[in-house]
C-alpha cells in the first residue's frame, strides 16, 4: 500500500481545516478529505457568529439545563482565546472582530434570567457583567426601547464564514497536509498500527475512482455526517441534525459594533464587515428526509416563511431600524447538537486511534476543539477535562 498517513481528517469545514492545519504543524503526515469542497456546508453557510456566552437555545428550558449546557464554558474560554490569535497564526484574515457580544432582555423574567445566567458564567471564569437600560443607551443606542437590561461579553464577536475554512485550509497545505475534495471515506478496516479507510473519490469529469490508504488515526470533523461515519467505524455518535434560517440585508452604514443575542427569543443578529446585517438566531427551517424518515443531508433543504417572517420580526423588535433595511437572501444552514446540548469531543468508544469533535457551537468552539484533537492524536494529556463531552456517554453502561 503506497499512501499512509499519520491521520485522515474527515470534513473540510473549519474545525477539519483548524484540525488538518494544527497536526500538520506538529509534524504529522495529514490528509483531510471532503465529500464536496472545503467550506461548501455548515462552517460556510453559518453567520459566523462567536458566541463565549450561553445561547438562548441553552438557557430557555430553564437553570438546570442551562448548568448542563455550562460545562461546555472551559472549551468556550479557550476558543475565545485562540480566535484572538488565530488570524496572526494563520498568517491570513479571517475576518475576525471581537468587538462584545450583547444578550438582551426585555422584562423582569428575562431579566432575572440574566443575572442567573451571568453569575454561572463568571462562576466558570467568563467575564459578563449586566448592563441598565441607562448604560445601554450609552453603549448600545441602537437597541429598542423595550430592551431594559443585557449582559455584555467583551470576547465575543464575529468571523467570516464566507472565507475562514478556506484560509485555513490554505495554511494546513502550506504547513504540509495534503487535501483531497470529492472524496468520500466509505469503509475502514482496523489493522494493528491503525486503519485502512477506503476513500472513493469523484473527479471533475464525474469518473470515480476508489483508493484505500493506511492511517494511524483518524478524525471526524463532519458535522451532521458524524453520526453516519461513526457506523463505517462501528460505533454509535448519537447527534440531532438541524436545518437553520439565517438572512442577510442589503448593505448600511456600519452601527451595529455588537454580536446581539436575545433571553428570550430565538434571536442572533451582527453587522459583517462589508455592512451587511446577518440574521439568525435558531429559527427552524424543513430538514429533508427519505422514505422512512432519514436525513438525506445531501438534498437542499427547505426554508419556511414563518421561520423568515418570525426571524425578521425578532430582529427589527430588538433593533427599530432594521425595519427600513431591505432583506436580501435567506437560506438554509445545517448544524448538529447532542441530545444533552454538549458537545462530543474525544476518542471514540470501541474504535482505537478515532476521535470526534461536534455539536453545538462548533465554529465557534472549533480552534478550541481542534487544540484538543491535535493534542489527542500526538499523545499528549489534555488540559482541559473532556469527560462531559465524552462521545460514549450515550451508550448502554456507560456512566455520566
């Protein structure tokens, strides 16, 4: 067997890149393949938001879940971190600002909802303090009138989406790894130094040609596939797809410096750098599905109107001047959560030398995910404790 590699990365979106890039850095012989192309799914497709606060969509089933969801915040930290370095170590722009991030409130429940929520994040080390009415005129004038309270963030902000996967990916090359688009892993066979994983690729003509190559390790960096690969791996990777609304505005004059969130609404809206506004915040859109009710993750997946309609009014209810702003484009995004809302990260049960990392915030998270992948492949203790993320947590007999 001619082509072997220290580790196969599976995903082209930004945590396969970061991830591709980092062991590559390290040393080891990389090859990170795509079923399509670098940055064609999620990771491309997302607003790019970096949220280090807890997500409305953590906190709005109440203070238990939103203690659950907290014991992502040591991996929040550290990608806050990262991403404030990571443009300077890849040596390209990522369109990173972290210019503050703002959760808003709009009554007395969301308001307490937000004292609780602050007093559990600076309890995991995050700095959020809450801000008045009369301190958000000051700070945030932009806000409407009902905004009564928010807590402020001074780390979050926003990223690029459009292009940060594809930098990366250029820095992984340049560091060594080699990157195979159309290329879909398809099976593995355990063998005693690691893995032959057979890899069929597409070429532009459409001819495909199947290849198998020996690897130590392997990752999985692939978002909704994740499930699905971890069965070519014969291990269970329980993760809930998601198909999200986001919309884009035309271009205004910059006066939105914050990443805005809401307590009590499925709300996340920024200015990008080039002025537009990008609108999100978790509004459903129709994930497609086969015959017997499967994903089929590879069809366009559907917007809904109310979801558009209900996003718009969210964001012109917490920011009046959107109003006279014309929307553009909405689309379709895909994500992918675990059932507890915590992300998997780390080996995988069953099947030696694979690792995983997904769910929840994960570009967000991702340079925080990848550290800890490239740490795991070249055998080194992780400095963060990664047994709430544990991807085997899920299966029979397995203890929390």
């Amino acid at each position: 067997m001619s082509e072997s590699y220290d580790v196969v990365v599976v995903g082209g979106g930004l945590l396969g890149c970061l991830t591709a890039w980092m062991a590559a850095r390290d040393g080891a012989r990389v090859l990170l393949v795509d079923k399509d192309q670098v940055n064609q799914h999620a990771s491309g497709q997302n607003a790019g938001s970096l949220h280090f606060q807890l997500e409305y969509r953590m906190v709005e089933a109440g203070e238990e879940a939103a203690r659950v969801a907290a014991e992502a915040m040591p991996l929040h930290l550290d990608a806050a971190a990262m991403w404030a370095r990571l443009e300077d170590e890849i040596g390209e722009s990522l369109g990173v600002r972290q210019t503050g991030g703002l959760m808003v409130a709009e009554n007395a429940d969301q308001v307490g909802m937000l004292e609780f929520k602050a007093e559990l994040e600076r309890s995991w080390g995050l700095d959020v303090r809450t801000l008045d009415r009369s301190e958000l005129d000051t700070v945030a004038p932009y806000l409407s009138r009902d905004i009564v309270a928010a807590n402020l963030s001074a780390l979050e902000g926003k990223a690029d989406a459009r292009i940060a996967a594809s930098a990366v990916a250029r820095a992984a090359v340049a560091a060594g790894a080699a990157v195979c688009a159309r290329t879909r892993l398809t099976g593995a066979r355990h063998t005693p130094t690691g893995w032959d994983v057979t890899l069929r690729e597409t070429d532009r003509t459409g001819e495909v040609r199947t290849r198998t190559v020996r690897t130590a390790a392997v990752v999985i960096a692939a978002g909704v596939w994740t499930t699905e690969l971890g069965q070519v791996f014969g291990a269970g990777l329980p993760t809930v797809p998601l198909a999200l609304t986001m919309t884009v505005t035309s271009k205004v004059p910059a006066f939105i410096p914050h990443l805005v969130q809401h307590a009590g609404a499925r709300l996340s809206l920024k200015q990008s750098l080039d002025k537009t506004v990008l609108i999100g915040g978790g509004w459903p859109a129709r994930l497609m599905r086969d015959a017997d009710g499967a994903p089929e993750f590879d069809r366009k997946h559907q917007l809904v109107p109310r979801s558009i309609a209900g996003n718009a009014r969210a964001a012109v209810n917490a920011v009046p001047s959107l109003e006279r702003v014309p929307a553009v484009r909405s689309w379709v995004g895909t994500t992918t959560v675990a059932p507890d809302q915590l992300p998997l990260v780390g080996a995988v049960k069953g099947a030696p030398g694979v690792f995983v990392a997904t769910g929840g915030s994960a570009f967000t998270l991702g340079p925080s995910f990848a550290r800890v992948l490239t740490g795991l492949l070249a055998g080194r203790s992780p400095d963060i404790d990664l047994a709430p993320y544990d991807p085997a947590r899920f299966t029979e007999g397995s203890t929390p």
